[in-house]
C-alpha cells in the first residue's frame, strides 16, 4: 500500500474550494475528529464546523476552515460537501 494515493474534492454551495491528490485527510466529524487513509472502507457521515487537514502526497499540509456538511468516500474517493469553505493556509 505504500504510495497509495485518494482523490479529494472539497466544495462549498456557491464554489470549488480545493481538488487533488492526498495521501491522507482528517476532517471534524459530528462524533469527532476522523482521518481517511487510502482503501479506508466506505462512509457517509455528517461533518460539524472546523479545519479539515490534507496531507498532500509531498508531504504538505493544507488547513481548510468549513462550515457543517457531509462526507462521502468511496473507491479512494472523498468528497466533502459543506455551506461555506475557505482555504486557511498551508500548514508548518
């Protein structure tokens, strides 16, 4: 599984906030933080207001602050669907 890869495609209502490949995201969950991992298994859960975190495959975080929304992964396919969504900055 090393080099495994997900799609990530975070959208807001009124626009694309942030699209491409991680090797990790941990996203605000309603019961609390998650991370998704390649080949995690399949989940629709709702997500509260907070940062999700994208580990990019070089290593690079980036902060995204949403509003509540929805997560949907599939197939090393995440979507997060959300009201509002801005991205933060890239993290140290």
């Amino acid at each position: 599984m090393a080099g495994s890869t997900l799609q990530v495609n975070i959208v807001a209502a009124d626009h694309p906030v942030w699209h491409g490949t991680a090797k990790s995201v941990t996203i605000p969950a309603s019961e609390g933080g998650m991370g998704i991992l390649p080949d995690h298994e399949p989940v629709l859960t709702v997500i509260k207001e907070g940062t999700i975190v994208v580990m990019d495959p070089e290593g690079e975080r980036l902060s995204f602050e949403v509003t509540d929304g929805f997560i949907s992964f599939d197939s090393n396919k995440l979507t997060v669907a959300v009201e509002r969504g801005t991205n933060v900055k890239r993290a140290e």
